[in-house]
C-alpha cells in the first residue's frame, strides 16, 4: 500500500467537537499519495499485462478508427480518466482512500483540513468578514476535507462557519452522492451543495475561496517529445503484434501551441535536449483560469504535486512525469489497466498562474505544502494531544507520522501551493503565506 502502512482513520475526526464522524467520510475509503514517492519515480510491479476496463478500450480503440489510427495521448488520457458512465474518475468505484488506490493529504489526517480552516477564516477576516462567504471546492470527493474544514471552523471559528457557504465541485455523481449523505447524517447539509463542474461553471461569481487539493493534476496532458528538427507529440495507436495501446511520435496536433511553449520555455530559462519529455496540460490551466474567473472578490488556493516551470522541467523530471497509480502501486505504464488506474502527471504551477493572471488575478503566493502548513501552525494539534490525558498513545503516534508526511520536504511537503486573488488584497500575506518556502 503506497507509503500506508497504517490501517484504520488516521486519526479521530470526533477529536475536534464535529460530532460523529460521517459514515462516508470515515477511512478506509477514500485517499493517495503519489507525489509521496521520489517523482524520479519507480515503476512498480505491474504483473501480468491487463489492458483495463473492456468499455473503455473498446472506446477508445473504436475512437482510435474513427480518427485513422491514432489519438493524442491527451485525448486518450481523457477518456481513460473520463469516459461517461465508465472512466476511472467517473464510476461508482471510490479511488482514493487506504482501500483504493492512492492517499490524499485530507484522508491521511483530518489535521490538514483543520489547518485549512484557519487559512479559509484568514480569507474571510481580509475579505472584510462577508455576511456570505463560499468555499468552492472542486474536486472534493466524498468531502471529507470540507467535512475537516466545517468541523473545525464550528469549533474554533463558530462566527466564521455561520458565514460560510460551501459547495462541493465533484465531477462524479456516486461521490456527489456519498458527500450528501455524509453531511446530512452530521447534520452539515444545511450549508453544504454538491454540485456537477457544468452547472457551477454557470454559477455567478462567489465571494470567498476557491479551493482545490489534488485535482490539477487529474486533467489530462499533452506529451510533447523535444527532437531536433522541432517538437513532436505523441500519439496512441493500437498494435495487433503487440496486442494492446502503443505509442507513437507524430507532428504536434497543435503545432502553434507546441512552439509557443517552447519559445515559453526558453524564456523561463529552461533548456531542451533531443528525448526530453514535457507533460503539458492546457485543460487545467483553463480550469484554473475558468476557477478564478468564477471568484467574484476572494482568493483561488490550489495544492498539488508539482514546480514552477524551470523546476518541472529539469533534471530527471525531462523523463516525463506521467505516472499511473493502482492498488498503492505507481507505474509509468498508462497502456494497461486502462480507466482502473490513476493516470497522473506533476502540475506547471508556471502555467497555471499565468491562467490566472490572464483570468484577472494576483499572484498572492506560492509556496509549499509543507511550509503552507508550518505557517498555519499544524503541530498545535500534536500539542493538543499530547496535552490531552486521554489521548492514548497509539493515536498521538499516528497524528505524528501524519505530521511528519504532510510536512516531509522529500514528500508531501514539497507539494506546491498556489494562491490568487481577485479583488481582495495581496499583502499582508495570508496566514499560510508567513514562512518561507525552501527553494522549490
Ligand atoms: C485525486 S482526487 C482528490 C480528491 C480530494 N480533493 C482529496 O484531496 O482527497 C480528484 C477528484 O477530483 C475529481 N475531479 C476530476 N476532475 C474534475 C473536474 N474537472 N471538476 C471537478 N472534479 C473533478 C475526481 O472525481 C476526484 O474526486
């Protein structure tokens, strides 16, 4: 199990006064963590080949016919994630959690959304204290980092929680569900919505946070390949000989897009050799563009695996970073389990600031998740415990180690953490914003 070893809830979300814990939210269900493992990356043991779910690769061999005999990697990439009714995001199956496929940082400790909630109730004091203030979070699972955040603004911050507003953002239906579920059995339903990404694409611009935990680097990519007469894509074909997906370089499907990114590049600094890989992902710069365009006057915060362009594209990182997560398992082979595993690459955190500057907002700051969350004051809860005689040890020894991986520079501390701002100030910095990051 990917650097799990744990077994149970991380820790006793009833610790923090929130009342019981949903049935839904409560582990052994939901999480990942891929960028917790050296993103040098090591494939794991794949096993016998399987190709994945039939529906999907009838899909997308039938799709690959229709267009000649090949599709972008970003196209198939999107369908093995997406396909209607049986893509890996979008079935009933729950993928993260300890008995799925990966951990989140919100399903290793409820103490990352409690550290959160101070950063929603910093939002909320720049923003003047708003009557109404809505948290919009996309890609929010069954909700348990929503559920964190209210549980903890209710006990810390009640004046905070009676403003806010909070609506889940989740593409898949049975999590929207789970999420609904859960917050009416605690009695949460009342300022809680879950909503399909399409109808709250055409709601009116919120006052608050937009937020978003590990959902960047769900969107599909481009992969482009350096070679010296120009850049190359690649494509995905099916081989009879092979009998399954392969891939194949081609001309760039956008070659308008494929040079402006490399003159980008060069004037970020970045330099390419024939056989370097770039992972790019125009689908979530534009999601992130669209999230900030939809923040009327707040802040838009997102956090994930990933650098700034230069970093990401580097070093080892040139390999390419697409990996593919199943079972607590990571690979760099997308072609088999095709829509049962994760597919994923690191985040430009270059690209989606420049999309959100483009949408109108101010770079507040980028930092990482582990300063982030030093900056918040994640240990006071480990002091809490400790002070607390009926902490029995075990748990004070969970909570640790979960303190330990959300802060560890050579894991998830070292994920990114991005904030914008659209009509609301910059400066001071916000409370997760005060200590300084580690060079990235
Ligand atoms: C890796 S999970 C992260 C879940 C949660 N944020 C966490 O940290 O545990 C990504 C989630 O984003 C959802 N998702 C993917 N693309 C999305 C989109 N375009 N809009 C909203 N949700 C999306 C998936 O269904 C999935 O629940």
């Amino acid at each position: 199990m990917m650097g799990r070893g744990e077994s149970g809830d991380g820790v006793n979300r009833r610790d923090n006064g929130g009342g019981a814990v949903p049935t839904a939210i409560r582990d052994d269900d939901h999480p990942r963590t891929p960028g917790t493992t050296d993103d040098a990356g090591s494939p794991g043991t794949t096993g016998e080949p399987d190709l994945g779910n039939p529906e999907v690769v009838a899909a997308i061999r039938a799709e690959i016919d229709r267009a000649g005999g090949r599709i972008p990697f970003e196209r198939f990439m999107q369908m093995a994630l997406y396909l209607p009714g049986a893509g890996y995001y979008v079935g009933e199956r729950r993928r993260p959690g300890r008995g799925g496929d990966f951990l989140t940082a919100p399903e290793l400790h409820p103490m990352f959304g409690f550290a959160l909630a101070r950063q929603v109730a910093d939002c909320w004091e720049r923003l003047g204290h708003p009557d109404t203030f809505t948290v919009r979070e996309y890609g929010a699972g069954v909700g348990g980092l929503a559920y964190d955040i209210l549980a903890s603004l209710h006990v810390e911050r009640p004046e905070v929680a009676a403003a806010v507003r909070y609506r889940l953002v989740e593409a898949n239906p049975f999590r929207r569900e789970q999420a609904m579920a859960a917050m009416r059995e605690v009695g949460l339903a009342g300022q809680v919505e879950a909503i399909d990404p399409a109808e709250e694409a055409a709601a009116p611009p919120i006052t608050g946070l937009a937020l978003a935990n590990e959902v960047a680097d769900a969107f599909p990519v481009r992969r482009l390949v350096v070679r010296g007469d120009g850049p190359r894509e690649a494509f995905v074909a099916w081989s009879d000989a092979a009998r399954g997906f392969v891939e194949v370089e081609g001309a760039p499907a956008d070659a308008g897009y494929a040079a402006s990114l490399q003159a980008a590049l060069a004037a970020d600094g970045v330099t390419l050799a024939e056989g370097d890989r770039l992972e790019v992902s125009p689908a979530a710069a534009d999601w992130f563009g669209a999230a900030c365009r939809g923040v009327g006057r707040g802040y838009a915060l997102v956090i994930d695996y990933g650098y700034p362009a230069p970093t990401l594209f580097s070093g080892h990182r040139l390999g390419g970073t697409l990996r593919a997560y199943s079972g607590h398992t990571v690979s760099d082979d997308p072609f088999r389990l095709v829509g049962e595993q994760d597919l994923t690459a690191h985040v430009d955190f270059t690209a989606l600031e420049q999309a959100g500057r483009a949408a109108g907002a101010e770079t507040v700051g980028l930092t990482t998740q582990g300063a982030f969350l030093a900056s918040l004051g994640l240990g006071d809860w480990l002091l809490r415990l400790q002070a607390d005689p009926a902490t029995d040890p075990a748990t004070y020894y969970q909570a640790q180690s979960a303190v330990f991986r959300l802060i560890d520079p050579g894991g998830m501390g070292r994920f990114g953490v991005l904030m914008m701002a659209r009509d609301a100030p910059v400066s001071p910095p916000p409370m997760g914003f005060t200590e300084s990051p580690p060079p990235f």
